[in-house]
C-alpha cells in the first residue's frame, strides 16, 4: 500500500503540469481586458500608464512565455498579485480556504451520515412505505437545481420567517466570546451546508440501497443467518462493508463536485469562500487569483481520488496494489 500511495502521489504532478497548462490557455483566452476595470476606477489613468502596466503583467507575452513564467513563480510559493484586490494572491486565498473547508467538511460529514442512513433503512425495508417516501425524495432532490432551491431557502426561512441570515459568514455585532461566535456563525452554516449536503446525499443513498440490495441477496450472508449470526451483525459487519465499494467510486467522482458546487452556493449565499472568490475574480478578470484557485481545487481533488483508492483496499482485502 505504501509503494502505490506513493507511486500515485508521484503520478500527481504530471497531472498538475497538464490541467495548469489547460486552465492556463482557458484563462488567457477570456474575452476582455484586464485593465479595463483600472481605466473605469480611475480617470486619470494614462495610456502610457496602461501600456507600462501591460507590460509589467506580461499581458502581451506569447502564451509559452507568460505560461513559464508563472509557473517558475508558481513553484517558489509566489502565486503573484491580485489587481482587484491588491493583495498577494496567497494571502487573499488561504482565509478563503478556510471558510469553503469548514463548509465543505460540514456538508460531507452530513451527507454521508444521512446517506448511508436511509440508504440501509430502504434496502432492509424494500417496499416499504418508508423505502417508496425516502426515493422519492432522493429523485425529487437529485433534480432540483442548487440555486433554485438556495433561492427558495433564502425566500422562506430568511424573507418571510426571519428565522436565518439570508448570507454572509458572522454578523457585526457578535460578542467576543468562542461559543457567542460559534453559534452565530452555524446559522449563517445552516442553509448552504444543508444545500450542499442534500443534493450530494440524494444520489449516495440510492446508490447505498442498491448495492446493499445485491449484496443481501448473497449466499454467504444466508449462511451467516443459517449460523444464528444476529441480523444487526449481518447487516454492519457483512452486508455493509461488502456494499460500500460503488458508494465509495461514487464518493470519489464527486469529490470534484463538492467545491464545484461551492462556486454557486457560496456566490447565492454570499459565503467568502473559496467557490465566491473563484466567481467574482474570474468576472473581475483577475487571472491570477482564477489559476491559484483551479489549481488548488485540482489538487485537493486528486487527493481525493487517491483517498478513495485507498479505502478500496481497506474495504475488500482481496484487492492488492502491491
């Protein structure tokens, strides 16, 4: 196991090398100046002030040129200025990371929990009311669009009941005190993580119930019964663990989505994340802060794929990396 973590760890920077260089040419392609919010904010920016600053970014460079020259700036930890911001790039994003992490975390946990929950109920009870109700939401779920049902959340708990804060992150007026900070921020939590965690957990627990529908149908957990081994131990110890291995595929293909979905959630919300920082620099047309951003979103997801690759092997001993 140790010699594939590493070989796939090793494998992960040729794949850097290849999506910076995609997101690279996808980035440098926009349309629009990056200069133009410059010219707008400021009236007495001169034409030779843009031809010099145009210079000092590379703009004009051929696209081999300005790409090794962030990428050798890239590697020193200078991830380089935000024009927008006015604040290096690093510095903008860890905060943001941060926050979009404590989101992200918050929605998985959930979504797994409640996935492998119901997931189990409906396939121990097939058929059932319970089984024909939980589905149904899960199909009802799966095709409801994120913003549409942030907007909906947003009408009802915060415009018409006043129960949440409609976005942001922390009100103004909080007290200083840890537990005061903490239970304002999880309302401000509320709404975005369960959006994130439900449109994740809809299609994990259909997943959860048909594969341990197969795998309850399997001679070895008769003969597990036939021993006078208890249903619960049938079902946590054998059936389970055998069923997890399409929901952890599953898991790692969405790892992506996570903080894809981040981008709409937190710009519906006005979350200061990572997802709303990716938004508003790439209408903003900061390059810089746009390839920070997708690169670190690529590296986090590649982890996870690697994570996943891993838990196959603790899931079914019989698959070997070595």
């Amino acid at each position: 196991m140790g010699k594939f973590t590493l070989h796939r760890a090793l494998q992960m920077f040729p794949l850097l090398i290849m999506i910076s260089v995609v997101a690279f040419g996808l980035l440098k392609s926009m349309p629009g100046d990056p200069l133009d919010r410059m010219l707008e904010d400021n009236p007495d920016f001169t034409y030779e002030d843009y031809v010099r600053l145009r210079a000092i970014y590379g703009l004009d460079d051929p696209f081999y040129v300005a790409y090794f020259k962030w990428a050798s700036q890239a590697v020193t930890g200078n991830l380089g200025y935000s024009r927008q911001y006015k604040v290096p790039v690093l510095k903008l994003i860890l905060p943001r990371l941060q926050n979009t992490l404590v989101l992200t975390t918050l929605a998985f946990v959930i979504a797994i929990t409640a996935a492998l929950t119901i997931g189990t109920i409906s396939a121990i009870k097939q058929y059932s009311i319970f089984d024909y109700v939980s589905m149904g939401l899960t199909f009802m779920g799966n095709s409801l669009p994120n913003f549409w049902l942030g907007l909906m959340l947003i009408i009802l708990f915060s415009v018409q009941l006043h129960w949440l804060p409609p976005g942001g992150i922390m009100s103004t007026d909080v007290p200083n005190g840890f537990w005061e900070r903490a239970l304002d921020r999880g309302k401000y939590l509320i709404m975005p993580v369960f959006i994130t965690a439900f449109s994740e957990m809809t299609a994990w627990a259909r997943y959860t119930r048909n594969s341990l529908l197969d795998v309850l149908q399997l001679d070895y957990l008769r003969t597990a019964r036939a021993k006078g081994v208890g249903e619960q131990t049938v079902i946590v110890r054998h059936a389970l663990k055998n069923s997890m291995l399409p929901l952890v595929t599953v898991i790692g293909a969405g790892f992506t989505r996570f903080f894809a979905g981040a981008v709409i959630i937190e710009t519906v919300f006005s979350y200061p994340g990572m997802g709303k920082l990716m938004f508003d620099s790439v209408m903003g047309n900061d390059f810089v802060v746009s390839m920070a951003i997708l690169m670190m979103l690529a590296y986090l997801t590649l982890w996870g794929n690697l994570l996943a690759d891993i838990a196959y092997g603790w899931l079914d001993p019989r698959i070997r990396y070595d």
